[in-house]
C-alpha cells in the first residue's frame, strides 16, 4: 500500500465493509488521542490519513490545526497588531480565517462553513464524511 486514503479511494472507489469499518476504528482511536491532547484536526480529508505498508493509518499535515479554545481572531489581531494594522483592521484575519477551510467544503462542518469556530464535534462531522466516501 503506502501512499494517502485519498489515493486509496481514487483508486478503489468504495472499499469492502471490513476494511471500512477497520479504517474507521483507526481514525477514531487516533482523532480520540489528538482530542484528548486538545487537538482540534480542523480540516480532516483523505488526503491528510497516511497509509503505511501494514495498512497503519497516520494523521499528517496539521497545518490548519489548533488548540480546543484557542481564540484566532485575538491571535491575529495581535499580528496585526505588531505589524501596525491594528486591531481594528479586519482584513488579514478574515482573510486568514475565510482561507482556513477553502478547498474542504465537502468535509467541513456546517457551523465551520458558517464562521463559528471548529470544534471536535466539527472533526467528528469531517470523520463521518470520509467513512461514508470510503464506503460509498
């Protein structure tokens, strides 16, 4: 094997009910020990499980990943702030907040597509949406 989930359903279409079901226990256990770390994924797709030649599933790419409770808009504003935009000054952290799920509206929670904040409710949304795609 080798390769992402993504590559794996590209190639396969819909894959057989037990290794659906074996996939699936592996990316609950693993988004349950990043919750339990106070991860929140943010942006789970096929393309960012790993796969390994003895069929191990790995969370990659944690890019778009943040801390349960992390306040971006502070976060930004407070760059912006040193960069001499200020508070006030919404463009960069739109910008930024807007561009965190582009490309993923088809594994992005409601909530998230509407500007509320992703949540492990919202991984858990992303997680249901590849186990259906792997089966469908």
């Amino acid at each position: 094997s080798g390769g992402s989930l993504k590559s794996v359903i590209a190639q396969d279409e819909h894959l057989p009910e037990d290794v659906v079901r074996e996939f699936g226990v592996d990316l609950v256990t693993g988004l349950y020990h990043i919750h339990q770390l106070g991860i929140i994924f943010c942006a789970l797709t096929p393309g960012k499980i790993l796969l390994e030649g003895s069929g191990t599933l790995k969370f990659s790419n944690f890019c778009l990943a943040r801390m349960d409770g992390e306040n971006l808009e502070d976060f930004f504003a407070l760059v912006g702030s040193e960069e001499g935009e200020g508070y006030t000054n919404e463009s960069t952290s739109q910008r930024c907040l807007k561009n965190r799920f582009r490309g993923f509206s088809v594994y992005t929670a409601p909530e998230a597509i509407k500007g509320e904040d992703f949540s492990k409710a919202s991984d858990l949304w992303s997680l249901g949406c590849l186990l259906y795609e792997m089966f469908a």
